[in-house]
C-alpha cells in the first residue's frame, strides 16, 4: 500500500514549526476559479500586474507545477501587530513593518517539509502562479471575505498563506469551508477610499495598495488624494473587519517592527539616504520598492 500522510501528524508539526493554523487540501483542477480570473483580466481589473496573466493553466492545475501531486497544504502565519506609527506619519501597511514574509514563511514551510519526513514537492510564498485564497479555503482555513482577503474564524485577515505542493496523499483531509460569514456586513467596501472594491472582486487600477506598491508610475490624481499619507500599502479595507477585531499580536519574532521605523516622519523620508533605507529596511518588503520610489511617493503627497 502507499505510504500516506497524516493529517494529524500535519497540524501538530505545522504549530511545532510556529504556523498558527494549517490545513489539506486534494488536488484538483479549479477550473470555475480560472474563468473568473480570466473575466477580471479581460475587465482590465489586474491594472499593470502583468504576471496576473501568465500562467494561467499552472494556476489551474497545479500538477503543472509539481508532477503528480495529490496535496495541496496551506500554512497561515498571523503578522498582525497593535504597534502602529503616528496618524499624521507616512504610513506603512502592517505586514511590511517586519523581515519579508517570503523570507520568513519559506523558512518554515522548508523546515515543515523536512518534519513531515523530508517530504517531496515544492513550497512557495506567494511565489508562484496558485490560486492562494481558494486553497486556503479547501484546507479549511476560512472564507473569502467580500474585501477578497482569506478570513480566518480566528486569526482574522491579518495573515500569510504559505503552500506546500506534494505528490504524497493524506489519510484524511481538511474540510473546506463552504460558507462565507461576512453575512450582510459591507463594511470594507463602504471603507474604501477609493471604491476599489465591489464584494470578493478588486479592481486594481484603483486600489491604494497597487498603486504605492506594484505601480512603477506616479501616483493618479485621484488615487493621491484618497491615499493621503499611505506611503507602502493600505490596510484599511481589513481595519475595518469585524472578524479582525480580536486580532492577536504575532509570535514571530521576525516581524517584531522596528522603533525606529514607526517613528519616521515626513522629513526623515524627504532627508533619507541609501545607507540609511538598507540600515532600517534591509529583507522587508519595503526593500523591494526601494527608496527612489517611496520618497517619491512622500514628495507626490507633499505636494
Ligand atoms: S487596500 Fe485600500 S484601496 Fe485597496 S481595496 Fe483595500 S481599502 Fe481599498
Ligand atoms: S468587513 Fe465585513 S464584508 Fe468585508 S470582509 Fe469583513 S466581514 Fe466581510
């Protein structure tokens, strides 16, 4: 008889590892996912996320990506953090205060794999074309909130999805979550400064978000005004979710922000140099926009 994994032996290895919640999922083709992807991009909605285009069959199929896999596993790693920078601050969405999550949550997905019995496939971080939120979803991890964010019952929006792909099968399975619990709640796209959201479909070309952190091109007129001082990012739309009300601190130490980020204010931006933008943002998400971008983007919204 083939070997199989444990579903067991999963949940408790993966909060050994320090993942809050994990889950399983079998493969299968997502085909009702892949038309509305394609309905999106066809409507224009990925705005300049080109890569949103490519790849669509591996997204649908995902033993396009690793030879006869069989399980999908699906990691959540909570980064919320009451630690916040002043109001009038450029602001900077929580998941990026600390060390980038591709970093910190590949580490452990890799550390997973090797506690389940050095196990074969691939893991990935938001790393690869996978439909994330509907994996997530299928391994029992929550719903898809009308913001189109993964809603943990208990962790909330505030989390990282990780993924390990694996030709190896489970004795049993996580139980997917069919129902969504946002219920007659419309407050994220009520929130939304700039009606980005309709329920579970974002537009990107009007998303804050995309615009100070995907956009190589200068904030539009209108997205300016509305972003005030979002310098990376925009949390609002999952501020707002009552289901992150009760959002729990992270325990990772990784994402502990730094003081000294919180405390930058618009001048320091303005004044700041390369070495100092290595020195505090050095491995966080911030690096990878660079400083030419975000000062820019500080100037823009001085203006
Ligand atoms: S991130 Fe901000 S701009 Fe984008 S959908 Fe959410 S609230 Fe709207
Ligand atoms: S704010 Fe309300 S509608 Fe939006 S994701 Fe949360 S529960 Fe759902």
């Amino acid at each position: 008889m083939e070997p199989r994994l444990c579903l067991d032996d999963l949940l408790a290895q993966s909060r050994t590892v320090g993942f809050d919640a994990a889950g399983v999922a079998p493969v299968e083709k997502l085909t009702k996912n892949r038309k509305v992807l394609e309905q999106w991009l066809a409507e224009g909605c990925h705005a300049g996320m080109m890569y949103m285009a490519r790849n669509i069959e591996k997204r649908e199929d995902v033993t396009l990506l690793v030879e006869n896999a069989r399980s999908v596993i699906v990691t959540l790693t909570n980064y919320y953090t009451p630690a916040a920078q002043p109001p009038t601050a450029p602001l900077i969405a929580r998941y990026a205060y600390g060390k980038d999550y591709h970093i910190v949550v590949k580490d452990r997905l890799r550390q997973l794999m090797q506690a389940l019995g050095d196990i074969p496939g691939r893991c990935f971080t938001d790393s690869a074309p996978l439909f994330e939120h509907e994996w997530a979803r299928r391994a029992g991890l929550g719903w898809i909130g009308k913001n189109t964010l993964l809603i943990h019952p208990v962790y909330g929006s505030f989390c990282f999805i990780g993924i390990i792909v694996t030709p190896l099968a489970f004795d049993r399975y996580s139980r997917p979550v069919e129902a969504s619990h946002c219920g007659t709640c419309t407050r994220c796209l009520d929130t939304c400064p700039t009606g980005a959201l309709a329920p579970r479909c974002l537009d990107a070309r009007r998303c804050i978000s995309y615009h100070t952190i995907e956009s190589k091109d200068p904030l539009p007129e209108d997205i300016k005004k509305a972003a005030g001082n979002r310098l990376f990012g925009c949390d609002r739309c999952q501020e707002v979710c009552p289901w992150n009300s009760r959002a729990e601190k992270n325990r990772v130490p990784e994402f502990a922000p730094d003081p000294a980020v919180l405390r930058l204010c618009r001048e320091d931006w303005l004044a700041m140099d390369e070495l100092t933008f290595k020195q505090l943002f050095c491995d966080t998400p911030c690096e990878r926009a660079g400083l030419e971008k975000l000062r820019n983007t500080v100037k823009e919204q001085c203006d």
